[in-house]
C-alpha cells in the first residue's frame, strides 16, 4: 500500500497510527503542504479536494478520507479493533472522532488560514482564529470523554476517538493552546502516547519531518 500524505498533517497523522496498530506497513510518498504540492494535477487526479491523505491498497484502489481510510482499514484488518463492539459505544466514539475531524479540524486547516490571510486577516488574528477553533472542540471532547473509563478516551484501549486526539491535541499546541484546560484529554494522550504505534506515527518521525 501507498500512504501520500505530510508529516505535519494531523488527518494523515490519524491513518499512521492506525496502520501502526494493525502491523501494517506502507510506502509514505510526502506532498510538502506547504509548498502546494497537494494541488500539482498529478495528485489532484487521485485525491480531487488536494487533501492529504490518500491512501493506494494493494489491489490499486484509491481511498481518500482519513475517516473512511481508517474504518476501511479496520474492517480489512480487524485486529486489534478500532471501535467499540457495543452499538452505543461505537456511536460515541464515532461522535468524538468527527466532533474533531468534521468540526474542529476543518476550520483551522492551511487553506481555512490561507484564505483568511487574503482576506487580509494579520498573523495574529489567524492563529487567534485557529486557537478558538481548536479550543472550542478539544473543550467539548473533554466533556464527551468526561464521564468514561480510561485511560483512553473511550476505555482501556484505544479507539478511533484516541486517533483523532492525539494529532488534533498537536495542533492545539501548535496555535499555543493552553492544552492543561482538558485534564481527561491529556490522560488519554499520555496512555496513547506510551504505545510504540502511535509514537512512530508522530510527524516528527516522518521521513519528510523538518527541523
Ligand atoms: N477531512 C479530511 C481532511 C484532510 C485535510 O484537510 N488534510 C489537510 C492536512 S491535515 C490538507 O491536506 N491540507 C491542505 C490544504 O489545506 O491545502 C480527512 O480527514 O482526510
């Protein structure tokens, strides 16, 4: 399999953790964000919305949606699971992943911030605008987690919902977010952190990583 995406991209961030904790092995192809390689018609003709990731399987499909990718993963490779087998706790844990990936995510992405810098917008304002953002969802994701057993966001092992924490908790911090604000969220974070899986999938352990 081919996973294009970028070490600093936190949708692409989720998909590595969890083919680490499937044992699955790709070949990364970087697209430097940054340098609008997303956008270079090559790639656009894999993935049409020049988002990263995008994963190629084996068999030559192209899966774009790192929501879609990962359950797609999952049901490919069922072990060790990435959701809850009770209907009820899958819907919430499903509820907390999109909560970030569909709420929070969206509205601070590069193009969000590069649109309301040409809208004249200063530096300031912008990161002001992305902290608000990540602030907003991380603080209603703490209060989603609140009530469940951990250490993990949804019990003692991690789940689609600790695979969209923990890369949108980097974000935060990126746009100086005071991140002791979400205690149950920082415990999950410690206990995913501690696995070798979601470890090697951080962006500074990418080979496209800069210094
Ligand atoms: N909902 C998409 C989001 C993908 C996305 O926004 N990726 C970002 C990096 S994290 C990107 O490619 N940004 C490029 C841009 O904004 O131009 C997913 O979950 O895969």
């Amino acid at each position: 399999m081919k996973l294009h995406g970028y070490f600093r991209s936190s949708a692409s961030y989720r998909v590595r953790i969890a083919l680490n904790l499937k044992g699955l092995t790709v070949e990364h192809l970087p697209h430097h964000l940054r340098k609008g390689e997303q956008c270079a018609p090559a790639y656009l003709a894999i993935n049409p919305q020049g988002l990263v990731p995008t994963l190629e399987s084996d068999a030559g499909a192209i899966l774009t949606q790192s929501l879609a990718i990962i359950e797609w993963l999952d049901e490919a490779n069922p072990e060790p699971p990435l959701l809850p087998k009770d209907s009820l706790q899958r819907a919430k844990v499903r509820a907390f992943a999109q909560a970030i990936a569909c709420d929070t995510h969206p509205v601070q992405n590069l193009k969000v911030l590069a649109r309301l810098r040409q809208l004249g917008l200063s530096e300031d304002k912008v990161t002001e605008w992305a902290a608000w953002a990540n602030r907003e969802g991380l603080s209603a994701c703490e209060t989603l987690a609140a009530g469940e057993a951990g250490p993990f966001c949804f019990g003692s092992v991690p789940t689609l919902a600790d695979l969209c924490l923990v890369p949108q908790l980097a974000n935060a911090r990126r746009f100086g977010v005071d991140v002791t604000a979400f205690p149950r969220l920082l415990k999950a974070e410690a206990a995913a952190k501690a696995m070798k899986a979601f470890a090697d999938a951080a962006p500074d352990k990418q080979v496209d990583a800069e210094q």
